[in-house]
C-alpha cells in the first residue's frame, strides 16, 4: 500500500500546474479517478491551499449512489447550491475546468457556450451533447501533457478521467491544431459545428465507462433523460460566479455590509503577478484616508465589468495608440460603453488610488489592463498570496463587531 500511494504521489511531477491543483484539492476517489467536493472547489478558487492535508477518501459505490440521489434539480438551484452540498458532492477534473471557464467569462458568452454544447440546435441541451465536454477538454488537456514516462502519464489520466487515453488519438483537422490558447477558446472559436456532431456521435463510446456526477445529476435528473434549457444554464452560470464572489466578500467583510477598500485591493491583486505588492497599498492608504468601504453591488459590478476586460481592453488601447491616459469619467464612460456595467464613483475612485501608482490621477494601459488580465485568469495561473496589512481603522472596526 506504502509503495502504491508513493507511486501515485509521484504522478504529481508528470501534472500540469492545473493538474496538480486539482489533485491537491480533490478529497475523493471513485474506482481510481479523483474527485472534489463542492467544498473542495469552493477551497481551490478562494484559497491557496487546502485547509487540511488532503487525503483521498475512497468512495464506495453505495456511498456514491446516495450522493447522487440527494442532489437536487437544475430548477432548485441557488447562489448557495455549492455551500449548501458541502461534502456531498463529486465533481471530475473536465467539470472542473468548465467550472473554472464560468468564473471568468462575461454573460453574453454564456449562450456562446449553451450553443456550442446544443449539437442538434433544439435549443436544449442533454446528457449525451453535454458529455462532449469531457472529449473536448480531454483532448485540449493531451495537447499540454508534460512530455516524460508514458506509464506515468498513463496512471495520471485513469486518475483524472477514470479511463486510459492513448496520447495518439487527439483528434485533429486536416493537420492543424484542434485547440488554441485556452479552454474557453476551445468552445467559443475553434470547435466547429462539425466536429461537435462528431464527437456527440460517438459520445457513447466515451460515455460508457464514466460514472455519473454532482453536475450531471444536477442539470439532467437521476435518470440522465432530463434536457437543459438556457434560461437554466444561465441562470446556474450566473449563481456560481455570484457564489464564489459571496464567498471572497464574507471572508474579508467579518458579518458587516462593507469591506474596506484595502481588502477591496488585497483581493483584487491576489491572483496576480505583481512583484511589489506593498507599494500598491501604500499608495491606496495615502490616497484614501477615510474609510468608507466597498458594498456587495460595488464588488460584484467590478467583477461583472472584469470579466468583459476584453471588450474594455479595445477602448483603453484606443486612448494608448493616442498616447493619452484616461481619466475617472473618462473610465467610467469607457466601462459603460464598453460593457453596460455601470461602475459607482467611489469605486472607481477606489481603483484609480490603487493602480496610479505615479499620482496623476490618470490611469495608464500598463497600470491596470496587464494587472487585471492577470487577475482574471483565476485559477489557471499560480495563486500568489499577499500579506495581508490591515489599517488601524480597519483593527478597531473589526475589533468592535467581534464582541
């Protein structure tokens, strides 16, 4: 026993870093394959590492089967649904690469991704077109393996899709690349019509040997015959992006209404690569004086606006071919324009104060878009943790409604 779990601890050399974050969360195994909760993946987008060592617990197929009839329907679904399951949950490796897409992506690509899954153009969506996802991430993911010990490999695969995949069948099209730079690519540009009816053709070739999930369950019914309208997959997209956010904000907010606009800072520059995080901070508490803090809405506007940065990225490179800098109005109009998400004053000014390093009052491209791409990217880039400082306001504040 000793010697097989070194074995499997070893594999975590031969896994890509998204690989090896899901196996460092993932607390369940399943006939071989790992699992997370939705306690684990809650875990794994809000925090750098689990809370406690992970050891994978095996399930039993009675276990697993009780799991699954305790998940409630598509149409019971909340901005609370994965607090709520807590341990009782499984969700695989593809899910959560999906799960991770959602998080960062604005809601117009929403019935982009619905549409891409809908083979048939029936305007719903079942079991078996969903489960393409599986191929399609599967094979995206072949394409990043890190090359060394087949038999290594191997092993790794059977742990994160359950069954073994000779590297030699990812699918191509007359010999150019299937998938580009990431998985959201994959759905919204390179997949074609095509292809998808292909893969959904023989979807129960790959299907067969997968065990059923959380999510599957979820969105198709204990029976698997349930079919998955828009209304319900944008409505369950946006709940978990809704979710996690809750989750960051009570995390700094301690019970109270507001988090200050340091924590707002703290969260913004945690996924990012910013290698002197202090003089942000500094520079934020020099410029703001007096607390006022951050509201739920605020945070979740900025979110809503970040993840449409693309479309905003095209009006900022406007003012950057000019040469210019752009303004607090100047941003706010931009964002609207850009996005439809109106951003509050204060926020704005909040965000000016952490990015204008120099003090000028104008924001540059390279002081917040190459910032925030970083940010964005939550969960496929490595997690870097910020010592978190804390006002003597913010003490007192804390201090008072802890009592």
């Amino acid at each position: 026993v000793t010697e097989h779990r070194s074995d499997l601890e070893d594999l975590h050399l031969y896994a890509t870093p998204r690989e090896q974050r899901f196996r460092r969360f993932a607390s369940l195994e399943f006939e071989g394959q790992l699992y997370m909760t939705p306690y684990d993946f809650i875990q794994a987008v809000t925090s750098d590492e689990p809370k406690h060592a992970k050891k994978w617990r095996s399930l039993s197929r009675q276990e697993l089967n009780q799991i699954l009839m305790e998940t409630p329907p598509v149409w019971k679904g909340s901005s609370k649904l994965f607090r709520n399951l807590n341990e009782k949950g499984v969700i695989s490796y593809t899910e959560y690469l999906f799960l991770l897409c959602i998080l960062t992506k604005p809601h117009a690509g929403f019935r982009i991704a619905f549409n891409m899954f809908d083979t048939d153009g029936n305007e719903m969506v079942d079991k078996k077109e969903f489960l393409v996802l599986q191929e399609i991430f599967r094979k995206k993911n072949e394409k990043r393996e890190k090359r060394g010990d087949e038999e290594k490999r191997a092993m790794l695969r059977l742990q994160l899709y359950g069954y073994h995949t000779p590297t030699n069948s990812v699918l191509k099209t007359e010999g150019e690349d299937l998938v580009p730079r990431s998985y959201w690519d994959t759905l919204r540009r390179s997949t074609s019509q095509a292809l998808f009816s292909d893969l959904a053709e023989r979807a129960d070739d790959f299907s067969s040997s997968l065990s059923d999930t959380t999510l599957l369950v979820h969105f198709f019914g204990k029976k698997g015959k349930a079919e998955l309208n828009f209304e319900d997959f944008y409505r369950f997209m946006d709940n978990l992006q809704t979710e996690v956010l809750e989750i960051e904000f009570l995390s700094y907010s301690n019970g109270m209404n507001t988090i200050s606009e340091e924590d707002f800072a703290h969260i913004l520059l945690r996924y990012t690569n910013v290698e002197n995080t202090s003089s942000y901070l500094e520079n934020m508490r020099c410029s703001i004086p007096e607390e006022k803090g951050i509201t739920f809405e605020e945070f979740r506007s900025f979110f809503q606006f970040l993840n449409n940065l693309e479309d905003f990225t095209i009006a900022m490179q406007m003012y950057n071919f000019a040469s210019r800098s752009i303004g607090q109005d100047e941003f706010k109009r931009a964002v609207y324009v850009a996005t439809g998400v109106k951003l509050s004053p204060h926020l704005v000014n909040t965000v000016f104060k952490i990015f204008d390093v120099d003090r000028d009052d104008q924001l540059s491209y390279k002081e917040f878009i190459g910032i925030m791409k970083d940010r964005l990217n939550r969960g496929f880039r490595g997690y870097k943790p910020i010592q978190r400082y804390t006002t003597f306001k913010s003490c007192v504040r804390k201090e008072l409604y802890s009592r």
